[in-house]
C-alpha cells in the first residue's frame, strides 16, 4: 500500500467489527471463499451512491481473491507511529475511509489476524477479519458493511477449533 503525506486529521473514529448475532454454524468444506468475497465486493461497490467515501471503491480491483481480502483505502494519509495495528495502515482523513476484510486460516499468527478486540467471525472453515476506520465527517458505513457479510454467511464461529484456542467450545 503506498501512503500518502501526512496531513491533520483531527478526532478519527476508529471503528472495529462489532460481534454479529448470526451465527456460522457451516463446517461445508466446499465454501467458494474467492465468489463470496467477490459478492461482498460488488454488495459494497452497490453502497457508493449512499456513502460518499465508497466512491473510489472497485469490485473487480478492491478484491484480491489470491489473497481472500479486500482493501480500501479513500483519503488517507501516513499513520502516527503510536504502536497497536493502526499504526501500520493508512489513517483515514476527518471524510476519509480505511477498510480491511480477510478470510484466513483459523490458526494464521499474522498481526493483523491476532487483534484482541476484534470480533471471532466464520465463515465456512475460514476466520474473518473486518477492520475499519472511518473518519469523523463520514456517514459511517460499519453496519451496511457488516450487513453484507452477514448476508454471504459471515457469524460467529461455532466450532471447536485446536484444544484451549481461542475459539475453543467449553462442554
């Protein structure tokens, strides 16, 4: 991802994914992980008209299937070096917008999979990560986004992974 300058951005409201109250209870090992990220993207794309910061944002380049994430990414700048994963991805500007959303391995020790706040999402056999930031003067778009995974069967995840993991079901 390339930065751009530093500018001021006042108060950023940083938004995590909140727990969803749909469950995943699909261990279907035939999930299509790359078409149902793609159907989120192109579900995000059809927002652009009702939130200003999506106006940028390209189904068929925000989605990288190889990878299983999209990245958006809409007047941001060079992020503070004040530690935590904020500071590692560009912060958005007071109208501006920074997005992230990943389907990964349970068991993936990357950074950006092990944040503590971050709600335990499946779907399929797949963990997701969902982490926004959303600048102050936005018309916060975190719910129709969660909306939209919900509706491709993104929840809480349901079943026991590796003994004492975090998702661990406790009998």
């Amino acid at each position: 991802m390339s930065l751009a300058a530093p500018r001021s951005l006042g108060c950023v409201s940083v938004l995590l994914a909140a727990a969803s109250a749909a469950a995943s209870t699909s261990t279907d090992l035939s999930v299509d992980y790359a078409r149902v990220l793609r159907e989120v993207a192109q579900d995000i794309a059809a927002l652009k008209s009702e939130y200003p910061q999506l106006v940028d944002f390209d189904a068929a380049t925000g989605s990288n299937s190889k990878a299983a994430s999209i990245t958006y990414q809409f007047h941001t700048h060079a992020p503070p070096r004040s530690g935590g994963w904020t500071s590692g991805v560009p912060n958005p500007d007071s109208d501006g917008l920074w997005l992230y959303i990943d389907f990964h391995d349970a068991d993936s020790t990357l950074p950006i999979h092990t944040q503590p706040i971050t709600a335990v999402q499946c779907v399929g056999e797949k963990r997701v990560s969902f982490l926004i930031m959303e600048g102050n003067a936005t018309r916060r778009v975190e719910g129709a986004i969660e909306k939209i995974l919900r509706d491709h069967g993104v929840g809480r995840c349901m079943r026991p992974h590796r003994a004492g993991g975090s998702n661990a079901r406790i009998s």
